[in-house]
C-alpha cells in the first residue's frame, strides 16, 4: 500500500503539483486515540516518501503534512479527555518525530474544541485569547502553541482551519458577513498578523501562515453562494486555501467536475478564478 501511495504522490507532484498527505479518519480508526500508535504510523508513512529515490530531487518543499483531519470528528480537544488523549500530544509527538526523520516536512495542523462556544466548524478552534476562551468556556490552544513556539520545526507549521457555508456545517450564526469575519479572526486571523501569537509565560511572539485547508459546497443554496463571497473576501489578505474537492463523490459539497467525473462544474471555476486568484492550468 505504501509503494502505490509514493506512486501517487510522485506523479502528482511531477506534474507541477503540491501534495498534501492528510490523515483522514472516519471516527472509528483507533490510532487517534493512541498516541504512540498515531506517531509511530506517521513515522511509517513519511520514512517510506523520504526514501523514495524522486525525495530529494524534485519532492523536497512540495509534499505537506495535514497532521490530524478534524479532530472535532474523534471527540478530540486540545487538552485531554477521558479516554482521549490531547490534541497536543498528538500534534507534538507526531512532528517531533517526522522531523527527526528529515526531509524538513512542511506540517499543517488543526484546530478544534471551539465548534459550541466560538461557533467555528470541524477543523478550525485556535482562538487563544485568554479573555475568549474564559468567556465561552473554548478548549485552548495556547500551551501547545506556546509549546510549538519552542521546537525547531515551529517555522514549518501552518493553521489550517476548514470553513464550510450552513449547507454543510448547519450553521445558524456567524456564516456571512461581519459576524463570520469576526468568527475567523478570533481563530486564526489575528494568529495570522502581528503580534501572532505571543505565549502567556512571556517569550517571543510569532505570527503563523494560515491556509485553510477545506471550503466548498454543491454552490445550489444562495445562503452558500453568500458565504463563498465573504469567505473569498477574507482570504485575500489573510490566508491562502485549497478546495474541497475536485472529485464528486462528496456528498455534501460535490466536485469541481460532475457525478460523470468528466464535466467541469463552471460556475466553481469561474468563482475561484475570479474571486480567489485561481490561475487554471488551461489559462
């Protein structure tokens, strides 16, 4: 299985594309819920790349790292649970690991814990201020951000939040507008500008690069064609994005192509080229 994954990621790569290797549980695999376990696959599946003979000559700074796919999924929080382990943990023992290994990974992570209170989706939760997360009762990122800030590898972690319209997250508040810009700065905006984040204990400041990693829809409900348009408003001087997804077999969100696998679904690549900078390899 490993040999067929490199294939994959090598010929996507050589055809002048990023790679971004996501652990993707469906809530029932037990290894997020065991640490050494969480790590030690990892360590399997990044050593296999890392040999690979293409690593170094044309795969080095193009193969990212999404550590843990919506933690929210697996009950996980920042800080431990019963019979859960901390999010932090996870995070921390994973990358401590991979880059001992080498191959200066690039590490996406996200957020979670802040769905109730803060009204964020599955995927984002990285408001850190102490007087917000008090409030609202969040889970809190800080003292594995504050953690994070002490590894050598802190400059090669990006935020990467998900952010879905009410079509797909059932959201009834914070979806449009200003409400959903105040929403994604409280998370990761103000994370993504200076000061960043700065640790309670004191210490140098850093401001993270925020990619979010997921947003999209079957663009039918005009609740969600608002949503893209204030979402494509934010990105532009915060965050880069990926899209989700090019296939149609999400059920909720559809493909940039259509249930034939064929067909482009114009209107979504008219929007992100319009809207969101998309350069199209056919431009």
């Amino acid at each position: 299985t490993l040999d067929r994954f490199a294939w994959v990621v090598g010929r996507v790569v050589g055809e002048g594309m990023y790679a971004l290797i996501d652990y993707h549980p469906m809530g029932l695999e037990p290894d997020a819920r065991d640490p050494a376990r969480f790590v030690d696959g990892w360590r399997r599946v990044w050593g296999a790349l890392t040999a690979h003979p293409a690593f170094g000559r044309s795969w080095k700074g193009r193969v990212f790292l999404d550590v843990l796919n919506e933690p929210d999924s697996m009950g996980l929080r920042w800080e431990a649970a019963p019979g859960k382990p901390a999010l932090g943990s996870l995070y921390l023992g994973a990358m401590d690991a991979l880059w001992a290994l080498g191959g200066e990974p690039t590490f996406f992570v996200e957020g979670a814990g802040q769905t109730g209170g803060l009204g964020a989706n599955w995927g984002d939760g990285f408001a850190a201020d102490p007087a917000l997360v008090r409030s609202l009762g969040l889970s809190d990122p800080a003292p594995v951000l504050a953690a994070l800030l002490r590894r050598p590898y802190a400059g090669a972690v990006v935020l990467s939040p998900h952010a879905y319209p009410p079509t797909v997250s059932n959201a009834q508040r914070s979806w449009c507008g200003p409400e959903l810009w105040a929403r994604l700065n409280a998370s990761t905006g103000r994370l993504a500008r200076p000061p960043g984040f700065c640790p309670p204990s004191g210490g140098a400041c850093r401001v993270f690069p925020v990619v979010v990693g997921e947003f999209g829809s079957r663009w039918r409900d005009p609740r969600d064609l608002t949503f893209m348009r204030d979402l494509a408003i934010w990105l532009r001087d915060k965050a880069g994005w990926f899209y989700w997804c090019h296939n149609p077999n999400s059920g909720d969100t559809g493909g940039l192509v259509g249930d034939d696998w064929d067909a482009i679904q114009w209107p979504k690549l008219r929007f992100l080229a319009a809207s969101m900078g998309l350069r199209p390899g056919y431009a």
